[in-house]
C-alpha cells in the first residue's frame, strides 16, 4: 500500500500578530460600507440628535436626507437657487436649517420638507446656519461679510436679535459651547477665534492659520481646526491645551465623539482621537475630505470628499440565534428515531476521507515537471505566497538547475522581476537570492545578448545597493539608541 503524497506548504516565516487593544477592536467593527456619489464637494455632514438619527447630506443646491435604519435616501430638499452650505438639525430633529451662497437661510420641516422660514440678512454667502443646542428658537448664522447673527424664529420680526461684527474676514465657523447660554464662539479666515455674549465681542484668541471648524468640547473647552493642525482652547484661560498635529494638510470638519475627537482633512485622511488625545483609528480615502460625522449612537461613521463620495462606514448588525418553535405533537411522533445513532453493539462504518485538492504547481511537482512547476508559478494572478512555496519546494529537493535548464528570456523576466520584488520582503529575500545566483550562473552568456534582461540585471544592482544602504542606516540607527539606553 502506497503511503499517500505529503501536500506542499508554504514556507514558515517569522511573524508577530498585532495585539490590537479594545479600542482598536472597536472602531474595526466598522465594515459595513455604504457609497453614494453626488454631482459636487460635500460641504457638510450632520446626524439628527433624536433617534433613528438620520442625517442630511449637504451638496451643491440640494440637501439629501438620509435614513439611519435602512441608509437609503429618504427625502430631497432640492429649494435652492445658489449652492447650499450647513444642513443642520435642530436639537428635536422636527426642524432643518440651511443656508446658500446668496445669503439666504431657510428653515424646513424635516418630516414634509416644506419651508417655515426664510431669512436674507446679506447678499454675502453664508456657510455657518445652526441651531441653539437647547433653545430651539435661537438661530446663529455667519456670513462673508464678517458678521454674525442670533435670531429668534418664534417671533414675527425677521430683524437679528443681536449681531456680532469683529472679524477681518470670511466667518467659516460658529457654534455654542454652553448649552445654558447664549455665548457663541466663531473662527474665520482671518485666523482668530473670537468668543461672543449678549454684550458683543469678549475674547480674541489668534491662530496663526485660517479656521475651518470649531467644536464644543465642553463649556469651556472647544476645539478648533486650523491649517493642518486642531488646537484644544481653554476659553477661561484664553490658552491652547493641546495641539495635535497629525495632519500633513489643512483640517477641513470636527465632529465630537463622546470620548474623543473625529477629523478630516485635505490628505484623505479621517483620524479618530480618544480622551487623551491619542490616535486611535484611521481611514484613508483616495481624494480630499471636506466633512465628517459620527451618529449619536457610535453605529454610523459618514465622510464626504471633494470629488462627491460619500461613504457610510457601519457597525453590523448581530444575528440573533434562532428561536426554538414550538412544535406540534404529531410532528414529534412523524420525526421520532430520526436522531437514533445506535447502541453500543452497533458497528459505524466511517466514509473514506476525501483528499485534499491539489493546486496545479503541487500536481506536476509530485508529477516531477519542475519546469513546467517553474513556469505555472510565475504566471499572471499567481500570488506571492504561492509563487514562494513552489520556489521553496524546488530548492528544497534540489531541482532549482533542473527547473531553470533550457530557458529563455521569456521565463527568466518574470523570474527575475519576482526575485527583485521579493529582496525588500524579509520573509523572501533568501530564497530570492538563491534563485538569482543559479541564474547568472547558468545564463551569463543569454543575459548579455538580452536587452530586457540586462536591464533587470541593472535593476537587480539597485535594488542590492539600495539594501545595503538601508542596512547600514539601521546598524548606525541601533548604535544612537544603544548610547540612549
């Protein structure tokens, strides 16, 4: 009886699993994914305070609303002329503010997306339109002429209630650190972030860089976007706590978390930073982010890009286990023995085992077509884990010459190429080797009547140079940290 042939193994290599921490654990959960692509930036992404919490997406002259259940687009608020900035909620979610580049602002109804109100203080474009987090009558808006206004919409007059000028530039930023009060804190073009009460201008803190986004932290703390980096302000001290410069880009939007920070900026990147201000997770997206928004109930995490993406990362959903159903007493009799395995006089007989399936390479290996092994190994689609094990199994028994005899170029360039690759991968460069120096052993003569090939050749002296340069870097590296310790 023939003892059955031992299946081919990928080469062992040294590995070290990441030990992720419970907060990394979390935010990988976020795998459902959800893409919608509008006809313009997404200027603005904002969740409803009130269950389900849907949110609205706002591009050019329209708003999308949509459903935090299913994450299909509900309703279309589409009433705008000019390119429409900051949808919001309303701290109820009955109502949507927004406002468009020819200054006008309007209120909606979320649920009939009729308009309740509309307002034209300037001709300014205005990008800030929110609400009071707990007055629900107070509206704040700020405009390109610098100014910002508090209104009051329960009442008839369409005049401000206060107005707040100071600014030397375009107002891009606003809200209300302290859901007791009317103070308002603003940031804009002009690189300072001002601090608002009912007696107008208080404290002047100055940033150096354009504001793009600010948001409450508390009430007396807020954080503030500005260039590439977020700043955390202690409004009582008038100082910077914390700046965090993780951004190689300006920082476009801010959302709060509720133990962190969420940003993104122009480099693609979305980062999540907990209560200590440390990066905890990050997503890279392939063009500019202008906005960003997390649901109140940590299940949706929302970005949109300059190019009109807008993806919508998920916490999936648990299957619940099947409930057991109740059965009548006639199914029980008809089904009665169906479980019955035997008693312990019964003989089992067991089915034979069915072999494993063997890829191609393994075949003509066992088959002892090592060429043709060679050859199906280095073909299009072929990974490099597989392309290793055959190269691994041939140097093992020796047939490394006996693969390579009779060659020509058109077998040596992808041998090449995967052996130039594979110098800078630590689990393959010594295998790598082995197969490049039976090569120029074999071939010196085919190499230099080869164009192609000898361009691998001088490919293969770079690659070699360029590794020996990062190994000296790292021998004088370990030497400084040695006189460190």
């Amino acid at each position: 009886m023939s003892t059955p042939l031992q299946r081919i193994l990928p080469a062992k290599t040294p590995h070290i699993a990441a030990q992720l921490t419970p907060e990394q654990k979390k935010w990988k959960e976020y795998r459902d994914t959800v893409i919608y692509r509008e006809h313009a930036a997404i200027s603005h992404i904002h969740f409803s305070p009130v269950a389900p919490h849907d949110f609205a997406i706002t591009s050019s002259t329209r708003i999308q609303i949509v459903s935090g259940r299913t994450r299909q687009i509900t309703k279309t608020i589409a009433k705008f002329k000019e390119t429409v900035y900051s949808g919001e909620f309303r701290a109820d979610g009955r109502l949507i503010c927004a406002s468009d580049a020819s200054g006008q602002v309007q209120v909606f109804d979320a649920t009939t997306r009729s308009s309740l109100l509309s307002l034209h203080p300037t001709n300014y474009p205005t990008q800030v339109c929110r609400f009071h987090p707990s007055r629900n009558a107070t509206l704040l808006t700020g405009s390109d002429d610098r100014i910002l206004r508090l209104y009051d919409i329960s009442t008839l007059n369409d005049d401000p209630i206060a107005v707040f000028t100071g600014h030397e530039d375009y107002v891009r930023a606003a809200c209300f650190p302290d859901p007791s009060s009317n103070i308002v804190v603003s940031g804009s073009y002009d690189g300072t972030v001002r601090v608002w009460d009912s007696r107008g201008d208080g404290l002047v803190l100055n940033q150096g860089e354009p504001i793009e986004s600010i948001v409450a932290l508390s009430p007396n703390v807020v954080a503030v976007a500005s260039g590439p980096t977020i700043k955390i302000l202690d409004l009582i001290s008038g100082k910077s706590v914390k700046t965090l410069t993780n951004f190689q880009k300006t920082v476009m939007d801010l959302t709060v978390l509720p133990d962190g920070l969420m940003a993104g900026g122009l480099d693609g990147h979305v980062k999540v930073f907990d209560s200590q201000w440390n990066v905890v997770n990050g997503w890279k997206f392939g063009g500019p982010v202008l906005s960003v928004g997390m649901s109140p109930d940590m299940k949706h995490v929302v970005t949109g890009q300059l190019s009109g993406l807008v993806t919508v990362r998920s916490i999936k959903a648990k299957k619940l286990p099947p409930q057991a159903t109740v059965k009548s007493g006639a199914y029980e009799r008809l089904v009665r023995g169906a479980k019955y395995s035997g008693d312990a006089g019964s003989i089992i007989v067991e089915n034979e085992k069915k072999k494993p399936k063997q890829n191609l390479s393994e075949r003509l290996i066992h088959q002892f077509r090592y060429g043709d092994a060679l050859v199906s190994s280095l073909g299009p689609g072929i990974s490099n884990e597989t392309t290793a094990m055959v190269l691994a199994a041939l140097r093992e028994r020796g047939k490394i010459r006996v693969a390579l005899s009779g060659r020509d170029d058109s077998l040596l360039e992808p041998l090449m190429r995967w052996c130039i690759s594979a110098l800078s991968d630590a689990r393959y460069y010594e295998l790598a080797i082995d197969w490049i120096g039976v090569v120029l052993d074999m071939y010196p003569a085919l190499i230099a009547q080869s164009p192609l090939l000898e361009q691998l050749l001088r490919e293969l002296e770079g690659k070699v140079s360029q590794e020996i340069n990062r190994s000296r870097d790292a021998v004088r590296i370990e030497g400084m940290l040695r006189m460190l310790s």
